[in-house]
C-alpha cells in the first residue's frame, strides 16, 4: 500500500510516515479528517496541479410563474400584469399551469428580482395582448426568478476562478452563419484569395475587426467571487441573451480527489498532509516535554510542533514560489 489511491490510504500512509504502529500517534481520527481536508484545500488553491481549465457551459434559464386557474392562450412576447401587484413580464413560453418570463419590472417600471414588489399570491394575471387571464395559488411561491431577472448565472462551488466568457451573440442572430451578416460575407468575399495565395491580408483583415469590435462594442464586464459562486455579467439582459441560449465560461475548477484518485498520491501532498499531522500531533502534546516512552524514546510535544512548522512553513513557500499559477489568473475581463 505504498501508493495512497484513497482518502484512508493516504491517512495510513501518513502516519507510517510519523511511525506508526512503531510509536504510538496522539492524534484522534477526526482531527486527521480535519487536517486532511486542510491539506487537500491548500493544494487546490495554490498549486497548478490542484485546478483545471474548463469551459462550463450554462444554459440560460426563464423565470416561472405559477398560475391555478386559467381562461385563454397567453402569447409568446406578449406583456402580463398582475392585477394586485402591477408587475409587469414578458412571456417566453406558456406550459399548461407554468408561464415562463423574461425582463420583469415592477409596480414602478423598475426592473428587478425583488420578491415583495412581484406577482403575488391569490391574483388575477392578465395578457394586454391575448386577453387571456389566470389566478395564481393562493399560498406557497409563485415565482421562481432565472438568471435573466437575477442578472446572473450561477456556478459551482467547485469553481475557483473566471477568466472570461465568450463573445454573446445579440438575439437578431447576427452571427457567422447568418449568410446576410458582415462577417459572413467578408469570409465569402476572401474565400477566393485563401485558396489563391498568402493568407496574410485575411488575417491582418480579421484582427483589424477585431479591434474595431473590442473599441466600439467591447466585451461584456464580469464580476466573480467564489463565496457567491455567482457570474455577474454587466449587459443588457432584458435584450443581449434569451432564455435557452447558452453562456460558456473560460473559468478554473479544483480536482475532485474522490473522482482523480492520483491526488492522494501526489509528492507535495504527502508531505504536506504528514507535517500537518505532525503538527496536531505536537499540539495535542505540547505540554508533555521529556516524557519516556518503551524502548528509551523520549517524547517532547513542543519539539514535534516547532518541528512540523517548520516543514509546514518550508513546503508552503515552496509551492507559491514554484507551483502557483499567477496571480492575474482568477478573474479575467469579460
């Protein structure tokens, strides 16, 4: 078992390493889970191997609305209103008892997710189109807000830092495929001269766009902090993305030791999870100095803790000196 594949045999490994079953280690086992735990975050936060690179895919999500009774056919696009409540909603899609909305504002025109000024239980919605009406339930929640009204896409606690998301597309579809676009009749236009010699002014071309893009339309800001493990992005949402479209997310996730089982087995964090060991060890003794053990040992809690924070301190330094990404990595501009 000299190849940790598992939580335990790594735990085992160790205190091998501190001497067990030789010399008997003071430590009681939650105390170990603890600092295993401790050990496995320092490596997932500092060293390069401890984190991946993805690109998270997020589909877009509607806000509901839940509704009990209802006469007619609500529109998609048309605007619903409570009677009650006078919020205000675009319908994106109407499911037998579920309406499904974007961009809600509301008695005062403003658009928000605040639960105490929405649709409200017990009232009649109406389509200023359609002229269809519903009551929603009389008790429990009515509305459940998406990431377009919440104004941001929530993410995993497993990811610890965004760098960027990709360019969103407006609604009208203007994308490279769409043969009426600028960008897809440039690419017909250069198709003969790719084909006929140098690439060179199609390149020079494309990054020429590109910065025209970058000046004039710009890229979408973002704000991430992992103990939200929210993505805001600063947009129009109301107009700039629909529900179902999809966000991808150029952003770093830590390894999941339970599924990477290499983890247990890496250099740096057998070393780091025994001096941890090592230091709970000498703290649970630390009043002990000079105590004698079978065999002629001495036992000197204090030396064990001052020892193991040394080795903490030295492997510390250094992994941040030589295994840490940079800095810059975490959040990027949009």
């Amino acid at each position: 078992m000299s190849r940790p594949t598992s939580r335990e045999e790594l735990k085992q490994y160790c205190l091998r390493t501190l001497g067990k079953p030789v010399i008997e280690i003071n430590v009681d086992d939650d105390q170990l889970e603890d600092r295993i735990d401790e050990g496995l975050q320092f490596f997932q936060e500092y060293h390069f191997d401890g984190v991946e690179k993805i690109y998270h895919r997020h589909r877009i999500t509607g806000s509901t609305l839940t509704l009990d009774t209802i006469s007619g056919n609500f529109e998609n696009g048309e605007i619903i209103e409570g009677s009650t409540s006078k919020a205000k909603a675009k319908v994106v899609s109407s499911n037998n008892s579920i309406i499904t909305f974007k961009d809600h504002k509301d008695s005062t025109g403003i658009s928000n997710n605040n639960t105490s000024s929405s649709f409200t239980n017990g009232e009649t919605i109406s389509g200023l189109k359609s002229g269809a009406t519903a009551i929603t339930p009389s008790d429990g929640d009515v509305v459940v807000f998406g990431d377009i009204d919440n104004r941001f896409i929530p993410l995993s606690d497993a990811i610890i830092g965004v760098i960027s998301i990709f360019d969103i597309q407006n609604v009208s579809g203007q994308t490279s495929s769409d043969m009426f676009s600028f960008r897809y009749q440039f690419h017909l236009n250069e198709l003969p001269y790719l084909t006929a010699g140098s690439i060179i002014n199609y390149s020079m071309s494309m990054q020429h766009i590109q910065l025209l893009n970058d000046i004039f339309v710009g890229k979408k800001p973002i704000r991430f902090n992992r103990l939200q493990n929210r993505l805001y992005v600063d947009m129009d949402w109301a107009n700039d993305i629909d529900v179902d479209e999809y966000i991808i997310v150029e952003a770093f996730r830590i390894l999941d030791a339970s599924k990477y089982a290499d983890v247990y087995n890496d250099m740096f964090v057998k070393r780091y999870i025994t001096a941890l060991f090592k230091k709970q060890w000498g703290s649970n003794l630390i009043k002990y100095q000079g105590v004698s053990l079978p065999g002629g040992i001495t036992l000197d809690g204090r030396q064990l803790y001052d020892d193991a924070i040394n080795e903490i301190r030295e492997i510390e330094e250094q992994v941040q000196s030589k295994f840490q990404l940079p800095i810059d990595f975490m959040v990027g501009p949009g």
